[in-house]
C-alpha cells in the first residue's frame, strides 16, 4: 500500500543516508509509492547520479522529485 506522504531519501557523496542538513543529493517522491519501491529507485538514482561526470549537471540533478 502506497504513502500518501512525501517520502524523501537523502545521501552523502559516498552514498550514505544522510539528514537534509548534509545531503549531496536527494529524491523526493509524492503520491502514492511503496516505500521500499521508492527506497530502491532512490538508490538506483544516486547511482546514476554520482556516475555522472559534469559538475554543473550534477548540481542541477541533486535534488529530484517524482510524482507518481
């Protein structure tokens, strides 16, 4: 059963959870999403997100939101 909430998942640049304070990047999810779905796909979207080479794309894609 899906989260009516926002659920958000913040990491370091190595990948650690970390608080909204100390967070490289982070994914927010609204609607109605599982939270080990969305805790998966957030994982997923670190990954190709610390993969990316370009700084300034990196920053512009830190903080991702999904609507679902």
């Amino acid at each position: 059963m899906g989260s009516l909430r926002p659920l958000r998942f913040a990491f370091t640049c190595d990948g650690r959870p970390a608080g909204s304070d100390c967070a490289e990047m982070s994914v927010t999810y609204h609607g109605a999403i599982s939270r080990k779905s969305a805790e998966a796909d957030a994982r997923r979207r670190f990954e190709e997100w610390s993969r990316l080479g370009n700084p300034i794309t990196r920053r512009r894609s830190a903080d991702q939101v999904v609507l679902g």
